[in-house]
C-alpha cells in the first residue's frame, strides 16, 4: 500500500524544486560571501546589510523560481496562483445557481404534489364517471326492455281494442239493474218474495237493454244469481234493525253476439232516510244579471242539476255505478223548467223539492221551483 503511494506521487516537480532551491541557496550564498569580502555596498548599504540584502533576494529568488516551477508543471497552481478570483465568482456564480436550482426544485415539487392531487382528483372523478356511464347504460337496458314490454302491451291493447270496436258491449259491468227496500222486522216470506220481484225486474231490465243494444227484439236471456250470496243477503236482513236496501248489479261487460248468461250479483246496506218529502234537496240564488251574464237558462239549470248531484251524494244517496248519477229528471219537466226561468226577470231563488221521501239508495226525484 505504501509503495503504491510512493507511486502515486508526482515526483518530477517535487525533486526539481528540491534541487533548484538548494542550487539558488548555493549560489545567494556564494555572492553574498564574496561581496561581504569585498566589503561592496548597494544603495549606501553598510557591506554587512548588503550580504542580508543579497540573502533576501535570494530567498526571494528561491520562493519565485519554486513558485515558477510549480506553475509551469502543475495547472492546479497555475490555477490557484492566477485563478483564484476567478474561481471565487464562479464558485459565487455557482452557490447563486445551485440556491436558485433549489428554489426551482422546490416550486417544482408544489407544482408536482399540486398536479398529483390534480391527477388523484381526475382519477377518482374519472372513476366516478366510469361508475356513473356503468349505472346509465343499466338505466339503458332497463328503459329499454321496459319499452319492448310497453311495446308488446301496447300492441296487445290496439288488438283489445279493435276487437272491442268489432263487437259493441251489450251490457256493462256494474249497471244499476234494480233495487228495492225492506223495512226492519220483515218476514222471511216477505224478503222472499220481495227479492222474486226484484229478480223479475232485473231479468226484464236486462231484456231491455240489451234488445236496444243490439237492435233485436230478444224473448229471453238468461240471468244468474248466486243462492248462496241470496241466503247469506236473507239472514242479513232479518237480523237488521233499520230498514235495508238490495240493488242488484251487473257483474261484468257482456259483448253483443256472445252466448249471453248475465250474472248478477247483490249488495246491501243501511238505508236512511235522508230527504223528506216536500224538503229542499238544494238551493241556489241566481241574480239573474241577463246584461253581464252569457250562459242560457239551460246551461244554468244544468250546472244547477250537477251541483245537486254533488250535494245529494254528498249528503249519503249512493249514486248508480256505472254513470254516477243519482236520478233523473225527465225531458219535458226540464224544458219546462228551462221555459219558467227565461221568463223570469228578477233574482230569483232555485230549490230542488224532494217529490217523496228519498233514501239512501235513491233515487232522488225532485220538482224545480222558482221563488222570486
């Protein structure tokens, strides 16, 4: 290891300085002492101060011929004697750069977290964007197999449909064929025989419907009614302690042309007494303003015969299933009617007066009066 770094050492300078040193201390040596003898004086020196003055110079002469040396056979000297400033600035130069090169690095460094918690935001919301495009092709396929289904069912209803336009409804579901009424403490016998009545006028109000429906004059159609429905309705009845209302209604839509066998089914229930007869069912003023007014003494009664039925139902008469009407006023007691009011001039009071006692499942007879 020693020997190694024996040879790593530059020897040529180190020896050239050696020898040149001892070479120039010879020859400072040499003058010095042979000008001493001499007694030669430099400057007005005393002989003794000029053999020092020589020795000095030739100190001096050794430092720059080393130096010299030194400079001429190494760079980093000749760097170190005559670069020194200049290594400073750059070194300066270099500190400023390498602060400034750190500076950078660090707004790099917030530019790069700030971008990665861009990057991380982009993928999340990228993220959620693929789970958002997941759940609406799902909505897609969703929609689109409940279309195919609304599709097919809106086929199947035009395919109803025009099969419903072929053939007319001879008979609707939930038509008010008849009803009667039996009177708390009734009989066996006489609830009996009262429904037998009411069968007999369902069985001719089915006849008759039907016939005009479809235009043919028919003898006979054979109607059902359920007799366990029936005993079940008996024993309801005689066990009630107010009076009782059956109506027999129509169980389903019969089709004109089908082999009809009309079922019908009953219901029953507490019937009131709701309007006396003679007693106001409803009433109405009417300013009878003929200058700032532009509906008819007909539209006034119709909207008069409406807001009856609202009231009357209102009130607890059941109307009729199938139409929501309550009763009926024939055609020549409204023309009437219509005539009276467009003869009268001044407000004028419009009541609806019971024609009979009316119960709970109707109908509500009425006869209009006109009260200046």
């Amino acid at each position: 290891m020693f020997v190694r770094f024996l040879e790593d050492i530059n020897w040529l300078p180190i020896l050239s300085v050696i020898i040149g040193s001892a070479l120039l201390s010879v020859l400072g040596d040499s003058v010095g002492t042979k000008w001493g003898k001499k007694r030669v004086s430099i400057f007005g020196l005393r002989p003794k101060n000029t053999s020092r003055l020589i020795t000095a110079l030739t100190g001096a002469m050794i430092a720059v011929g080393i130096l010299g040396v030194m400079a001429v056979l190494s760079q980093d000297v000749r760097t170190a004697l005559f670069g020194m400033k200049i290594l400073k600035q750059q070194l300066y130069d270099l500190q400023f750069q390498l602060t400034r090169s750190e500076h950078d690095t660090e707004q790099v460094r917030g530019l790069l977290a700030e971008t990665s918690a861009s990057l991380d935001l982009t993928g999340f919301e990228l993220d959620s964007m693929r789970n958002d495009k997941l759940i609406l092709e799902q909505e897609k396929l969703e929609l689109e197999a409940a279309l195919r289904i609304m599709r097919e069912e809106s086929s199947q209803l035009r395919h109803e449909l025009k099969s419903l336009r072929s053939e007319a409804i001879a008979l609707s579901a939930n038509v008010l064929l008849g009803q009667t009424a039996f009177e708390a403490g009734s009989s066996r016998e006489e609830i009996t025989a009262g429904l037998n009545a009411l069968k007999q006028q369902v069985r001719l109000n089915v006849l008759a419907r039907i016939s005009d429906q479809s235009f043919t004059r028919l003898r006979d159609i054979p109607v059902e009614f359920d007799a366990e429905s029936e005993e079940a309705l008996i024993s309801e009845i005689l066990s009630a302690d107010m009076r009782q209302y059956v109506r027999a209604l129509s169980g389903e839509n019969y089709m004109v042309g089908e082999n009809l066998r009309v079922m019908v089914r009953f219901e029953t229930g507490t019937s009131i007494l709701t309007y006396h007869d003679g007693s106001p069912v409803y009433r109405k003023f009417f300013q009878n303003d003929r200058a700032n007014t532009k509906s008819t003494p007909e539209e006034i009664l119709h909207i008069f015969l409406r807001e009856l039925r609202n009231k009357a139902i209102k009130d607890g008469i059941l109307p009729e299933p199938s139409t929501n009407n309550v009763g009926t006023l024939d055609g020549e007691s409204f023309f009437n009617a219509v005539e009276t009011l467009s003869k009268i001039t001044e407000p004028v009071m419009i009541s609806a007066v019971a024609s009979g006692d009316i119960y709970t499942e109707g109908p509500v007879v009425i006869e209009i009066v006109f009260e200046e």
